[in-house]
C-alpha cells in the first residue's frame, strides 16, 4: 500500500512559478506548496537553483514593467532585487536546502549524457542526495529522464489529495 509522499524536491521552475505565477496553468505550483505546507510535507530545493530563483524573480520584475511602459530606474531595480531576496528568504522558511558537492558534479556529469541540462543535472543530483519521494518540475523533457519518480505540479497535487 503506497503511503501518502512525505519529501518532495522542487525544480528551479516550480519555486519560480510559485512566486510569479500569473497564469492558470502556473498557479498549480503555488497550490502545491500551498498543501504540502498545509500538510507539513517537507519540500527541498537545490543550492544552485537559489541563484536562477533570485535572478529569474528580478529579471521578470524587471521586464514586466518596461512591457508596461514603466521605466526601470536604479530605484526600481533596487526594489526588484529586493523583492527577489524576500523571495528566496521566504523560499529558505518553506525549504531544506540541498547542498552540492563535487560528487553531486560528477553525477551530474553522468546524468548529462541522457538529459542535455546542467541545471537539471544539478536538480536530479539533490534529488537523489536528499532520498526524495518525487521531484515536482514543470519541464515537459526532464520527467522522461529522471532517475527519481518525477511529477507535473499538478499530478503531484492531484496525488497527494487522494491520500486525504
């Protein structure tokens, strides 16, 4: 009998679609973290997807506003970059950070002669450093190459709520 998934590591997408999820169809990582909070199910992420986190968060912020005529001044790009380190301060309260080492490189380096990502091959490393349950990533390739049971955020939430 399978038991309700206690630890989940969440892709670099994921954490970002949490935070500036605008559409419908990004909203279902917000909802995941959301019930997995709710729920005390624990939740990891990789040391080296803070960086593409804070820097994802503050180039969006950054771009959203010159889409809308704004323009981004030092002061506003301060302010981004601020809002983009409460993000990752936030994220560190929800988390348990994956730390990397060389041997996380080296199996990286395996992983990338099937899936042609570094970052993801850093991803699958934690994923396995941790002992995970499931990786939760909205990458459409990556699931196809995982070597750790790999789920949508939505499948992960549709799952999860059939243990409740």
């Amino acid at each position: 009998m399978m038991t309700m998934p206690q630890n989940l590591l969440l892709d670099t997408n994921v954490w970002i679609e949490n935070y500036i999820g605008e559409r419908s169809d990004l909203t279902e990582s917000r909802r995941l973290v959301d019930f997995c909070l709710d729920r005390q199910i624990t939740l990891y992420v990789s040391i080296p997807s803070l960086k593409d986190i804070y820097y994802d968060i503050s180039r969006y912020l950054k771009a959203k506003a010159r889409s809308e005529g704004v323009e981004v001044t030092e002061a506003f790009a301060a302010s981004a970059e601020q809002l983009a380190w409460g993000s990752v301060r936030n994220l560190m309260e929800q988390a348990i950070a994956v730390p990397v080492d060389l041997s996380d490189l080296w199996e990286a380096r395996c992983f990338y002669e099937l899936h042609h990502d570094f970052e993801d091959d850093l991803v699958l490393a934690a994923a396995r450093r941790a002992n995970v349950d499931f990786l939760v990533t909205s990458d459409k390739k990556l699931p196809t190459k995982a070597i750790v049971p790999t789920l949508s955020p939505a499948d992960m939430l549709t799952l999860l709520k059939t243990f409740e």
